[in-house]
C-alpha cells in the first residue's frame, strides 16, 4: 500500500510545497465564499498555493491553475452525551489535527465536542488520502501535511511591524493574586497616588492602586508610576480607567508587555467595589445602577429587554465581531443593502470570480463579491429546524442559532497599510465608510462604480466682508455633516441643573448624578448648517490684504443616496475625543430643496482672480532652496551642470533623524521613514507622514534609500532627461504636495517647467488658476497602476475635475469622462438605515445598524439579526438616505 500511495503522488510531487516563513495558509475560510472546515463539504487548502476552497470553488481553482493536489478539512459538531462534559473546553477525537484552528465560539463547550477529519484529495480523479498516514507517504508529502495542519492563522501578526494585534488571555488571569486590603475605587474623581494627573490612569487589580500610564511619542500619556509600581511590587495586571464597559475594558500586562484579556475582570473588578455588568459609561467614568435611573445609551440602542424576533435568509445575515470590528459590520450591512452595490459585485458575481487573480484574498472585488454574496445568499442564516425548535423548548432554553460571517479576510484587506484600521481597536464608522468609498473608487476603473451614488457637488460662496465681493467654488463630497448645537436644545435648564450637580459630585468625591441627554430638534441642526462660517485667515483679492471672510455651503446636485453625519464628537482639552450626548428627532421624510445652489446672482460682484502672495522667512526659504538643491542634483545633472562641477561626488544624503525615530515609532519601516523624511526635504515628520501615506502601497516601500552617484547618472544619463510623456517624477509631486499644493497643480507646474521643482514652484504661483484641470486629473491615473495617491489629493482632484461641471435633474455627468460621476435629482428623500454608536467616543464602544427592509425595521448587532420593535431614530450617529423621485 506504501509504494501505491508513493506511486499515485510521484506525478504531483513538484507541486506540493513545504510552507516557509511567511506563507499565509488558509484553513479557516474559503478565498471565494465563508466556507469553512464547519461547512457541509468541508474545506480544500492547496498544497501549492495554501489557499482554501469551499466544494464549489476548488474546481474553479484546479481548472485555472492544473494544481491537483488538496488537503481536504472537515470538522463535525456533536452534542456530548448528557452528563459527559469535561470541562469548559471541548474534547477532540483527533486533537493533532487542527492544532490552529479557532473553535465555534457559538457554542458552550461543555455541551459540543468535535471530531476532526482530514485526508489529502488528488484532482481531478478525486482519489483520497486519509491522514495521518506517515508510514505510508513520502517524507516531502508527510512534513508538507503537518507544517499546513500546524500553521498559524495568516491573520495573527508575523511581523514586527504589523499593527494587527492578536489579544490573547494574560498567563496571570486565572491565578491573579488580589490583595485584601479594603480598597474600594470612587466612580469619579481619580487621580495618580504618586502626581497629580487626571489622565491615562490605571488600577492595578492586585493591591487596587490607581497610577498614570507611561508617555507616548505623541505626547499623549504620563509619567510612568504604573510601570515603576509594577517593578517595585510585580503586580502584573492593571485595567485602564474610562475604558470600563458590560462588554469588557482595556487590560495590560507588565510582565507580558502587551494588552491582554481577562476573562474573570468582572470578579477581578468587584474585589475592588466595581459592579462591571451594571456600569453605565459617563464622561467621566461609570455610575452604579443606584445613582444611574435613566435607561442608558446601550440598552436603547440595542432595544435591550425586549423580545426580539430572529430574522433568516436572504438580506438578513449577521456578521461576527472580530473584537472591535463592528464599525465595519455595520458600515457593509448598511451599503450591501443599496441596490446598486448589489448590482456592482453581486450581480456580477461569476465574472469576478472567473477573472480574479491567482491569489483572490488580496483583490478587492473579490472580497466584495465574496461578502455581499455572503450577506445577501442566505447560505449562512438559515433557520433552525423544527426538531431542534422543539428540543429547546423542552428543554427550556434557546441557543441562538445564528451564528454570522467572519470578515478576518476583508477586514485583512481593506485594512491593509492604514495605521487605524489595521489595528484591533475601535474605529469612527466616518471615517471607514469613506476609506471604503475611496477603494471602491480606485478598484472600479472601466466598471460600474457603485460609489457613485453617494457623490454630490458642493457650491462654496466666499464673501470678503469688507468689499462684499464673492468667490464662488465647487467640490465633491460624499456626506452631508450636521453639526449638533447644544445651545439650541429645548431642555436647557435641565442640562445647567446636571451640570452644577455634577460639578458638586466631583469637587466632593461623591458619584455624579444620573445623566441628562439634550434633545435638539432636527430643524436647529440644519439651521446651523446653513449659517455662514468664519474662514480663518482669510486674504482678499479685492484689498490685496487679509481681512474677514465668511463662507456658506449648499448643494450643487442632490445624491441617490444622502448620508449625514451627525457631529456628536468632539475633542476634549486633552485631545481625547469625547461624545456628545444628544438626541436629535431625526425625520423620516426628508426635504432639503431649499439648500440647492443658486450660483452667482445678479447684483453679486465677484472677487478679482489674483493669487495671494507668498511670503517665505529667509531662513526657511534658504533651507527648503538647499534642500531642492541637494535633490535635484541627484537627478536631473542638464539642469545643474555647474554644480556636478563644483562638487564631482554626492555626500551621504542628510536625513532628519529626530523625524525618522518619530515616524518608526508610530510602526513604519525604518528604511520607508528615511526615505519619507528624505523625499521631503527634512521638512519635518508631519510633512514626512503624508509622503508615507501617500507611498505605502509602493512595492519598494520598504527597501533601502538608494542614492545614485554622478557617475551613475552620467552612464544612464537619457534615465536623468524628461521622457516624451514628460511624466513628472512622483518624489517631486510628493514635495510640493506636502506643501500643500493640490496634486494637479503639481503635476502640470512640474510638466511645463521640465520637471524643474524650482521653476514649478514659481509657475504654480504665477498660474493660481489653470485651464487644464481636466487634463492634469486624467493624469493621475498611473499607467502603471500605482495606486498611492492619498484621499486628500483625490478629493482636491475630484472637486477641480468638476468645478465647471454641468449637472442636470434626473442627469449623470456622462460627458466629463475626466471627472467623477455626479447625479442629481430632486432634493427629497426618506430614512431608510442609520448606524448608531454607544460609547464616550470613537476609541472605545460599539456600533450596531438598523436598516429599513420589506417596510419593517431590522436591527443587526454583530451576528444577531432581528426585528425591531423601537428603532431609536434619534440616537444615532449616521444616517442613510434614498432620493424620491415622485
């Protein structure tokens, strides 16, 4: 049987490979669906490639590839017998085969055990293998097999300079020592028992000593007494103060070095009189249910106490929280409910999949198919059946069968690069929904780009307060951002009698009183919309001198889509984002007609279209000039001849090291903060920062700095002339980016100088206002492919394409094949979903989503979804709109 199984291999052997370091093996999730080895046909990861299939993508696979050799996975749940259960983990029958792979945390281990089943499969014949069999396969073949069963999962970090964080249970959680000693921690008022900072404190949860955190590179933190105590006492774990919630906090080790989880916080917490599953979140801190009457934020959003009726099938699939992920789930919930996104990925699902690249896991319509697919199939919300219906009831207890995608693959993905999103902690749903729509834009070139109806033009009218004169401008925008004014609530003296209240709570020690939320009218929030801003440094053509300015924003064309955002956070004194806490009766039937632009008017003059001048202290203007200087030399010997004279070889490149350390100490590569900073003309590491951003995408992102010498320029001397196309150099757009020029000036400066960065610079200045944006914003679009432009310059790019456009009603702008689309309809519109957060800001809490479907209200709350009985309109965060056109 040996030399049989040897014999049927030998054809194959070239293409089953050993997994080294760095190959990501995917054995939890199929590449094109959320087929997983729990799944009905199991799991296929190949030997060649260590990608997953589900049964009805792996021949999609063999086809396209000739690869024929398949480690096949299957896991079966079983309901242990009664009396059986052997602990909080499960048992496994063959515990060496899935060393790496997560359990269904759907389901109480003490109730389900699993037997693991894996074989090797051999297309297209479909011969089987069962493993393990190390007697009878060759050596490669068996050392290939236990290196796939014993991989890590490709989305723990593998490098150090990841920012995906892999949270694990602290080694001390289970043993923790706490001291009896009486300590009992005050619902407000904290402060370090070493200094007097307010800020970043923690509780150590052995001896219950409240200290600061230690300083970040941002400034941000403290002095360090948490870590000296820890050094002093080896205490290990401590709990961040303000980050306390039902649903758990943030927990360090000291002597892990890392964040942890403490799956017995609660009873770790009340030894020191801190009740954590009935804490209610305050600016502050938390309250005790005693003090705390009012119905909070969390148990309204989520309609907690009521009986809320599951919802299968189609449309009504949940998503697992990954840990902090929610931000995510609902901002995909909410856009794989419009039609057109349906329609884009979807609709175009088999297409997509049959012309995705060879690894499907790294293209981005693929991984949307893949979700909406997921989402909108009902493959994974079925209902349970009627026999396990009845069985619950017998029993006396329900399991909630749904059990929701994981999104470890497209959150991989989307995420890759951005410092934010890549990270496990919370993120503002904003701001993902427009990272999203840039992705969507950059992966939609000669297809349907369903973003589209979200985009709208904004008309800006500038007034100088002196002259009266008026500047009108456009740009795109994809939401509509409503400020929340307070002073327009209706329960203003409510609002001042908890604030004196709670002021008395906080100088006395005593836990603050329960909260009072303001509740502004809709009417006010658009009222404040409309009201002219001050614009700060305002220089007006018309006096050639600064003066006061005032500028007002109104609709050039009116989305499909409307979504608003309202503007419930702000920024504390200490730069934390903070909430505010409102309620805002937000319409059903919305009608914002009366905001459409009316453009210049009759009696309006017009500001003169002259260019502030620029004013440049001597000693910055001489730095910036050696800088370009020592730069372009490199490059571009024509243009600097009398240099190259004077000086015959390049010295080592002058690198801001203080920039360099802060930009690595945020995570990036060291070599992609040299060469940052470099490209930048040591112009500081904010400057520095954009160029990051704006190049991380780059292959050679991280290599070395390389530097080319005279004589490498003179021996490739054509390298160093212009080329036909005249294609600016991106290190040069880079530097005159970062000063803050919209790229399409710096591309068409750099064009007409012959990529001089000194000439550019001048002819920006004297050409404020050129004819050929359209042309410049075609540019863009790298022939390579490169796709490193940053969302700043798309969105200066987007609003100059468009500043001339022509939108009519019930129109899209076909005939600008240079700029983005913008439709435009009538200005009405109806509620039809809104994501809501509970939570004193962004960094911490969680979001659910509710979306209006087949005329019913729907709530999806990670992988639960239901039907609402009280969606609470007014307590949320963004809102999404569909146009009536009748």
């Amino acid at each position: 049987m040996a030399a049989d199984l040897g014999e049927l291999l030998v054809p194959f052997m070239p293409t089953i490979r050993v997994p080294r370091i760095g190959d990501r093996v995917f054995k939890s999730e199929c590449a094109f669906s959320y087929d997983s080895p729990e799944s009905e046909g199991g799991l296929y990861v190949c030997m060649n490639t260590f990608l997953g299939f589900g049964r009805e993508h792996v021949e999609r696979h063999y086809r396209k590839t000739g690869q024929c050799v398949y480690m096949h996975l299957k896991r079966t749940m079983k309901e242990k017998a009664t009396g059986a259960s052997g602990g909080a983990v499960p048992q496994r029958r063959n515990g060496k085969v899935f060393l790496d792979l997560e359990l269904n945390c759907d389901f109480n281990g003490d109730d389900y055990e699993y037997e693991d089943e894996a074989k090797l499969v051999i297309f297209p014949e479909h011969y089987e293998i069962p493993l393990p069999n190390i007697e009878e396969l060759p050596a490669l073949v068996t050392i290939a097999c236990d290196a796939v069963l014993n991989a890590k999962s490709p989305y723990r970090r593998q490098e150090s300079d990841s920012w995906d964080d892999d949270v694990q249970v602290s080694k001390h959680a289970s043993s923790l020592r706490q001291l009896d000693n009486g300590v009992r921690i005050p619902p407000s008022g904290w402060k370090c028992s070493k200094c007097e900072l307010r800020e970043n404190l923690w509780v150590n949860l052995t001896d219950g000593s409240v200290l600061c955190g230690k300083w970040f590179f941002d400034g941000k933190g403290g002095n360090g007494h948490a870590v000296e105590h820890y050094r002093e006492t080896n205490y290990p774990l401590a709990v961040k103060l303000g980050t306390i919630t039902p649903d758990g906090a943030d927990v360090y080790s000291f002597d892990e070095e890392e964040a942890v989880l403490d799956p017995h916080l609660a009873e770790h917490l009340a030894h020191f009189g801190i009740d954590m599953l009935q804490i209610q979140k305050t600016e502050n801190g938390f309250t005790d249910t005693d003090v705390s009457p009012r119905i909070s934020e969390w148990e309204v959003i989520q309609e907690s106490g009521l009986k809320l009726k599951p919802v299968y099938g189609s449309g009504y699939t949940g998503i697992k929280n990954l840990g902090n992920s929610c931000y995510l789930g609902t901002t995909m919930q909410v856009l794989f409910s419009i039609p057109e996104f349906q329609r884009a990925y979807v609709g175009n699902l088999q297409r997509i999949f049959d012309y995705s690249p060879l690894d499907p896991t790294q293209d981005f319509n693929t991984q949307m198919a893949k979700l909406g697919h997921g989402l909108l199939s009902g493959q994974y919300s079925k209902p349970p059946i009627k026999s396990e219906l009845i069985e619950q009831v017998m029993k006396e207890e329900h399991k909630h069968q749904q059990k929701g995608i994981s999104l470890k693959m497209f959150k991989a993905l989307t995420s890759k690069g951005h410092p934010e999103f890549s990270s496990s902690r919370q993120q503002d749903a904003q701001e993902f929904f427009l990272h999203l729509i840039n992705q969507v834009e950059r992966n939609s070139e000669g297809s349907e780009n369903p973003s589209d109806v979200f985009r709208f033009l904004v008309e800006e009218r500038t007034q100088c307060c002196q002259s009266r004169m008026v500047r009108y401008t456009q740009r795109a925008d994809h939401i509509m951002q409503l400020p929340a004014p307070m002073e327009a609530a209706v329960n203003k003296d409510e609002l001042i009698a908890y604030e004196v209240k709670r002021q008395e709570a906080e100088a006395s020690r005593r836990a603050p009183p329960p909260a009072v939320r303001a509740r502004i009218p809709f009417s006010a929030c658009l009222q404040a919309y409309t009201e002219p801003e001050n614009v700060d440094d305002f220089w007006s053509s018309a006096l050639q001198a600064k003066s006061a300015g005032v500028k007002t924003s109104r609709f050039k064309s009116f989305p499909e889509y409307l979504v608003i955002q309202i503007k419930k956070f702000t920024f504390g004194l200490d730069w934390v984002p903070k909430k505010l806490d409102v309620s805002i009766d937000m319409p059903d039937l919305l009608d914002i007609t009366h905001l459409r632009a009316t453009g210049l008017q009759p009696k309006e003059e017009e500001l003169p279209d002259i260019a502030p001048p620029i004013v440049v202290p001597e000693e910055s203007k001489d730095h910036l000039m050696n800088n370009f200087m020592d730069f372009y030399c490199c490059f571009f010997k024509p243009h600097f001849a009398c240099v190259l004279i004077l000086q015959p070889e390049i010295k080592a490149p002058e690198i801001d090291e203080s920039a360099v350390m802060q930009l690595a100490e945020m995570g990036f590569p060291l070599e992609a903060c040299r060469k940052a900073v470099y490209y930048t003309g040591n112009m500081g590491a904010e400057v520095a920062f954009n160029w990051v951003i704006a190049h991380m995408e780059e292959p050679d992102f991280a290599e070395p700095l390389v530097v080319s010498g005279f004589s490498e320029i003179d021996s490739s001397s054509s390298a160093s002339v212009p080329m036909a196309d005249n294609q600016p150099p991106e290190e040069s757009v880079a530097i005159l980016t970062s000063m803050g020029f919209p790229r399409y000036q710096a591309l068409q400066g750099l064009k007409a100088t012959n990529n001089n960065l000194e000439h550019a610079l001048d002819w920006i200045f004297t050409h404020p206002d050129s004819e050929d944006e359209s042309e410049a914003a075609s540019d863009i679009a790298d022939p390579e492919g490169n796709a490193n432009i940053s969302a700043s310059a798309d969105a200066n790019v987007n609003a100059k394409a468009n500043a001339n456009a022509s939108v009519n009603t019930n129109a899209t702008a076909d005939n600008e094949p240079n700029g983005p689309r913008v439709r435009d309809g009538p200005g009405r519109y109806e509620l039809f979903a809104f994501i809501s957060h509970m939570g004193t800001s962004t960094m911490c809490g969680r979001y659910v989503c509710h979306i209006k479907k087949e005329g019913r209200w729907v709530i999806y709350n990670d992988h639960k979804v239901c039907l609402s009985e009280r969606p609470p309109k007014d307590l949320g965060y963004i809102y999404f709109y569909h146009q009536i056109l009748s």
